[in-house]
C-alpha cells in the first residue's frame, strides 16, 4: 500500500516554515512514505481537490482515500500517529 503525506504550503507563510524541520524529520525516518510538498500559488487545482482553505495543511493518504488532515502547525507525534494508521 502506498502511503503518502501532502504538504500544502506557501513561501509567504511563517508557520509553513515552521511544519518544515518537523516533516524533514520524518521524511528521513520514513523513506517508504511519498513526501510531496504543494505550492497552493502554483497548484490551484489539487488545492481545490482537497478543499485546503488554511496554511498550513497536512494530508496523509494511502490507496483507500484519507487518513488524517492537519491544520496549522502540527507536532510529529500526531502526524506519525496518522502516517502509522495509513499502514507505513
């Protein structure tokens, strides 16, 4: 199963910077989990397909659909809760 965590970010936004080193940390200790940060200025389309609508916004995903979604900063424990839930 391929389990993937979408970043949703923009280069304007403070609290984007700081979900960074967190989602750093786990991209290293995670390498079977797909890691992809999305620009919201440049992706308008998979934006909308999520109905992100606050920064910054954390989807963690697997082939059944979504397992979690984070608004705001949020801490490793709680993303790591998620990504072990969506089987990685």
């Amino acid at each position: 199963m391929t389990v993937r965590l979408l970043d949703f970010y923009a280069d304007w936004c403070g609290p984007c910077d700081a979900q960074d080193p967190i989602l750093e940390e786990l991209a290293a200790d995670y390498g079977d989990v797909e890691f992809e940060k999305i620009d919201v200025e440049a992706d308008q389309a998979t934006v909308s397909d999520y109905e992100v609508q606050s920064l910054p916004t954390v989807v963690v995903e697997n082939d059944d659909g979504i397992v979690d979604q984070f608004v705001g900063v949020t801490q490793r424990p709680e993303i790591e809760d998620a990504l072990e839930r969506a089987g990685a």
